[in-house]
C-alpha cells in the first residue's frame, strides 16, 4: 500500500468514521423514540409484573390495592406513567377515543360525594361513579375506594361508544394486592417494601 | 417471573448501604440535604445550566459545539428512558423515604442531568488546560454533594447513581471527544474568525505528512497568516525545504466543510435577498471547490495573468479538507499599504483588461486580493474566478478595480487613467452594473468609510447609461423563498419536539 493509501484510510477511521457511526445512531434513536417505532413496550406496569409495580406501592404506602393493567383491548394503549411521592397517574388511551384519554390517579383518599354505588371490582373494594354529562358527551369519574388509598378514572367519551369504552378499560385496568406484592418482593428480591 | 439472583443480591447491597448512612440522620443534617437536593435536582437548575450553555454557544457562534451538545443531550436522555423503563426499579425498599421522587430508580435521571450540564459546560464552554482541569474538580464536588445529599434521603440507590454517573460523565466525555475533538475544535475566546481552522495537533500533522506524501514538499513550517482579510478559508504560510537544501515560502489555504457550508448559506442568502445573480452557483463539495480554484490558478497564469504560481493540492481529510498550495508573493503589499502611483494604476487596469481578451472574471476584486510589489500589481484568491462569464460580471470586475484604485488616489484620476485602457462606454457599462451587492464586503466598507461618494462621482464622469438591473424576480427565487420559510417553521417544531425528547421543556 502506498503512504498516500495509508493516509486516507487512516483519517476515514480516525476522524470520520465514529462521527459518523455516533450521529447516525443517534438520530436514528431519535427518529425512532420520536415516531413511536422505537418499541419500549408499555410504560404502565402489568399486573402480571410484581417487581415494576414496587414502584406505585411506593407512591402510596398505605394503599391496600394498586391499579395496574391486566390486558389491553385492541385499540387501547397507555401513556403518560408517573409515579411520584405524591400518588402515581397514568394515561388510557383508545383509538376510538381519539384525544380523550382516561386518566387513572392512585391517590391515599379521594373525595366520592355526589357519586353513586356501583358493583365492587375487588374484594373489600367499593366502586362509586359519577357522571359529569351524559349528553353530548358521556363523561364522569369512577372511584374504586379501598383501605389506605382509591383509584380514580376520569372518562369522555362520545356518545354511542361509551358502554362498550366503559367495559374495556374497567376490564383493562386491575387492582393488585399489596399483601401479595409484600410476599413476592420478600421472596424475590429478600427486602421488605416499606419501613 | 423469574428473577436473577444478582439483582437480589445487588439491592440487598445497595440497601445495607443506605441503612448505613440512615444512622447517621439528624434533624439539621435532614434539613441541610433536603435544602442541597432542592437546590441542585430543581427544575430551575436542570433547565438552567443546559439552557445557558446553549445561549452562550449561540452567541459566540460556535455551532459544530452546539450542534455536538443537543446531539449529546438527546442521546443520554433516551438512553436513560429506555433503560428506566427497562429496569423498571423501585425505589430504596424498607427504609424511609425522605426527599421527593418521580418515576423509577434505576438510572437516578436527576443525576444523569445535572452531570451532562457540567460535563457540557466543560467541553463545550472551558478551554482545556488549566481552566477545564480546575472546572472538573468544581463539577467533581458538587456532584459528590448531590449523591450524598440522595443518598442520606434514600430517594436513590447506590447503584442507581453509579449507573447515572457513567451516563453522564465518562460517556458524555468520550461522545465529546468524538464528536468535538480538542486536538481539531478547540474552545478559545481569543477571538478570529470561527472559519479559520487550528492547524496544531493532529491536524498540523497530518498537513504536514499530506503535502510530503502528495505534493512531495518537505515541509519545515506551517504559520497562519493573513487571517484577518480571509473568512472563506484558512490562509498559511508554508515553509518548504528545498532540494538544494534552501528554504521557499509557499501559500496555501485550507478548505473544510464548514467553509462550503458558509458559501452556500451564504449564496442562499443572497438568492432570496436580491434574486440569482446569473453566476452564483454553490460548489457541491470540497473537492469541488479546490479542484475549481486549481484549475483557475493555471488557466490564469497561462492567460498571462499576474496570479500565483499553482503547486496543486493535498487532501487532508477525504471530501472534508484540502489544501491548495501556491505561489507566495515574497515582497508584495496589499494594495491599501502601498504607494499607489500612475504605474500602479495602469498596470491593474490592464491586468482587467487582460482578463476581458482572455474571457476571465475574477468576481471577488478588492484590496484585500491586489498586491502590489515593485510597482507591478499582482492578484490573488482566484477561487470565484469565472470562464466565459457574462459581459456585465465582467463590467462589475472592472467597477470594483476602479473603486478599490480610486481609494488610493481620486475617481477623476482613475477615470483619466482608465480611459487608455477601456473606452468611455465600458467605463459607463461597468457603473450602470455595479450596485451594492456587487461590491464585495471589504470594499464596501472602505468605502463607506471613505467621505467621498465613489460610485456617485464615476457615474458622473462616465457617460450616461440606464442602470443594469440587479433584483432578478423569477420562479426559483420564489420557491426558494417559500421553502426557506417554511423550513424554518418545520425547524422551530422540531426543535420544539427535541426539547420535549431531552426533557430541557
């Protein structure tokens, strides 16, 4: 090879080559987290999941139920997971339902006046519902209330798809216990979830 | 659900430490590491440090450090999201919580963001040396208070911050050290031009090495030189060893991309601010450009032309950077420093004269580019030179001469002089073409300096002629127009979206 050869091939290694590679890959993460491609499955964690679902019995400690998602109906997806000091709140969302996310929010107490019974989703949960509206749009909020916390799930749907809306994401969305999620973190994992 | 027993392994570790430092819990101490994280984890401090960066790095204009910044801003924010979402880990269990927390452990983002603003500010604003050194140990201290400030409030692991601090610091160096290498874009406020590169390190090396391997030049010193009259490139002065054991000084000018970036942002700018001039056409790469003045170089010095003497070129960098090697006038001054006398004048009057019979134009006449030595003028930078140009750029070129002569000495003189070279009507025909826009910029502002109204007083002399017009209205200059517009929009959503993805909203 000759010197000159050389030369250029060292200067695409040295110079161009990892400035490239960097950029290339990065936008290209970029692209792909920006489009929705990049595929980090969903952000809410499966009720079949015990260890991610630490994370929202933290959020609230005396919480005797935490939400977490048994399956997803097609259509649905979820978005928006944020568990904090404060509780933990999460997004619904259906293709049906362009725009009109449900809002689920583990919080230690929830205010259910005005709201009205409904058939419990959990053993020693009591389910209330609320409507806002129910024309021209089908809105309200339904409470699951159980010891040391309550689930809240804010709704607007369109009118027409809302009993079919309703029955999905109450389907979609479960509540698991802590006492079971206690027995799991101790056997797994050898450490008590709270002080 | 199976579970590696590492990870159990890793959190009971993890957790003794924390139970180790809760020991040492007080109420002032509490205090004091809750007042330290609010202050450092605060969303005012997170937005803060990036956001200033970046301002600072707008205004001294020095885009390759910004551009490596978003870039690297972006990558470790995505990277954080996918692995915490990977991870999916619970906060410190069995212990008291005493900070506030959101979303998951494992890596601590709060740490990741605050290293990457430091580490930013250090490669991107600190020159390297001693500044940089004494800025890490700074960066080192409060990053160091921050963790032990968490750690105390058991709102992170350990391993959740050693995670963050590979994140944030180490890879950010390397990715920065790829991306800006010192050696190549070194941080300076010594002012010049951001056009002018440094020619130290790896890159005076390799000059050296391309010239003796391509051009065979044994090359015993490179110096900048002339950078003040030169944005376009990076002139220097070449010492070579001769075969006779004597030392040549030779010139060169180091072409890069951001040299052919800037010319075609700039003919883009001047296409929608006064429409196409018919022969502003961008070259497309590097090589192009190099190749271009080469060949103008010998096609001008075998026209007769007083230009220097083409030594060829020498890739530095494949498509990237070149260096063309030429002539270097010993002796010679720009025509500003010299005496500029009957001889002077004549002489460059011919030298236009001899470029319209060899059906040249030079298109970038000004001080600057005449030299002068023993009387003789001599013209340099011939990289927008043009074959077979158009009568009226060719007009232009004789206007520019005119008025870079005539700040020497008086327009009645020059046009006196001119007159036994050119005939009354191109000396009307190259005012009638010349505007503004066609009077290159160091000129222009010569002439603004200058009391007398130059252009004015030629065009008096001169007989009278409509103006040529210069403000070109058609298809392209319209779609161009459009589409810069509406590139710019896209840019501000994108840009808007990038905030949102490296969490700097």
């Amino acid at each position: 090879m000759t010197p000159r050869r050389q030369t250029r091939r060292h200067h695409r290694r040295a110079v161009r080559g990892p400035l490239s590679a960097l950029l290339t890959t990065v936008m290209l993460a970029a692209a792909a987290t920006l489009t929705g491609c990049a595929g980090f499955g969903d952000t809410v964690p499966g009720c079949g999941d015990p260890l991610r679902l630490a994370i929202i019995a933290q959020s609230v400690p005396s919480a005797s139920y935490l939400p977490c998602i048994r399956s997803l109906p097609q259509g649905w997806s979820t978005s928006g997971f944020d568990p904090s000091q404060d509780g933990t709140s999460f997004l619904l969302n259906s293709d049906r339902s362009p725009g009109q996310p449900v809002t689920v929010r583990l919080t230690a107490t929830c205010t259910t006046g005005g709201a009205g019974p409904s058939p419990p989703r959990a053993p020693g949960v009591l389910t209330y519902t609320r409507l806002g509206s129910i024309s021209p749009r089908f809105a309200g909020r339904l409470y699951d209330v159980f010891p040391g916390g309550c689930v809240s799930y804010t709704f607007d749907f369109a009118l027409g798809s809302q009993i079919a809306l309703m029955e999905q994401f109450e389907e979609a969305v479960g509540l698991y216990p802590r006492q079971q999620l206690r027995l799991v973190l101790k056997q797994k994992l050898g450490v008590e979830l709270n002080p | 659900m199976s579970v590696p027993p590492v990870l159990g392994i890793i959190t009971r570790a993890d957790l003794t430490v924390l139970r180790a430092v809760a020991t040492v819990r007080t109420a002032w101490l509490t205090h004091l590491m809750l007042d330290v994280n609010a202050a450092l984890a605060s969303p005012w401090t997170m937005r803060l440090v990036p956001w200033a960066t970046i301002a600072v790095l707008v205004a001294f204009r020095r885009f390759r450090h910004l551009a490596a910044y978003l870039v690297i801003i972006l990558a470790a924010a995505l990277l954080v999201s996918v692995m915490t979402l990977e991870i999916g880990r619970m906060r410190p269990a069995g212990i008291g919580i005493l900070g506030p927390w959101q979303g998951y452990a494992q890596p601590s983002r709060p740490v990741v963001t605050l290293a990457l603003a430091l580490v930013g500010v250090l490669y991107t604003l600190v020159p390297a040396g001693r500044w940089r050194n004494r800025g890490k140990w700074a960066a080192a201290a409060i990053l160091a208070a921050f963790c032990a400030a968490r750690l105390y409030l058991a709102v992170d692991h350990p391993t959740d911050q050693v995670t963050a601090l590979i994140i944030g610091w180490p890879l950010a160096v390397v990715a920065f050290w790829l991306t800006v290498p010192n050696d190549a874009f070194p941080v300076s406020y010594r002012g010049g031009r951001k056009a002018h590169l440094d020619i130290g390190g790896r890159r005076g090396a390799a000059i050296v090495t391309a010239l003796d391997h391509q051009l065979g030049l044994a090359v015993t010193g490179v110096e900048p030189c002339g950078l003040e009259a030169s944005a376009g490139s990076t002139p220097l002065r070449i010492q070579v060893r001769g075969p006779d054991g004597g030392t040549t000084t030779l010139f060169g000018k180091l072409y890069a991309l951001n040299h052919l970036r800037s010319d075609r942002w700039y003919k883009l700018a001047r296409t929608v601010i006064y429409g196409r001039l018919e022969d502003e056409k961008p070259f497309s790469t590097v090589r192009r450009l190099v190749e271009y003045e080469d060949g103008l170089l010998r096609l001008m010095r075998d026209a007769g032309l007083p230009t220097p003497r083409p030594y060829g070129f020498a890739e530095i960098t494949p498509e990237r950077e070149y260096l063309i090697v030429m002539e270097f006038f010993e002796g010679a001054q720009e025509i500003r420093n010299a005496p500029v006398d009957d001889r002077v004048i004549d002489d460059a009057l011919r030298v236009v004269r001899r470029m319209w019979d060899a059906g040249i134009a030079h298109r970038d006449i000004k001080p600057s580019n005449i030299l002068v030595r023993d009387g003789h003028v001599l013209l340099i930078d011939v990289a927008f030179a043009a074959v077979r140009p158009t009568p009226w750029r060719q007009a232009v070129d004789l206007a520019d001469m005119m008025l870079t002569l005539a700040l020497a000495s008086t327009p009645e003189h020059v046009y006196e002089r001119a007159l036994s070279v050119f005939a009354a009507e191109d000396v009307a025909e190259a005012f009638a073409a010349c505007r503004s826009i066609t009077i290159p910029n160091q000129l222009r502002s010569l002439m603004r300096a200058d009391e007398r109204h130059l252009t004015g007083r030629f065009r008096q002399l001169a007989p009278k002629r409509s103006p040529v017009p210069v403000q070109l209205w058609d298809i392209r200059r319209v779609a161009v127009t459009a589409g810069l517009i509406a590139a710019l929009a896209a840019a501000v959503v994108l840009f808007d979206i990038y905030l949102s993805a490296a969490g700097l909203l």
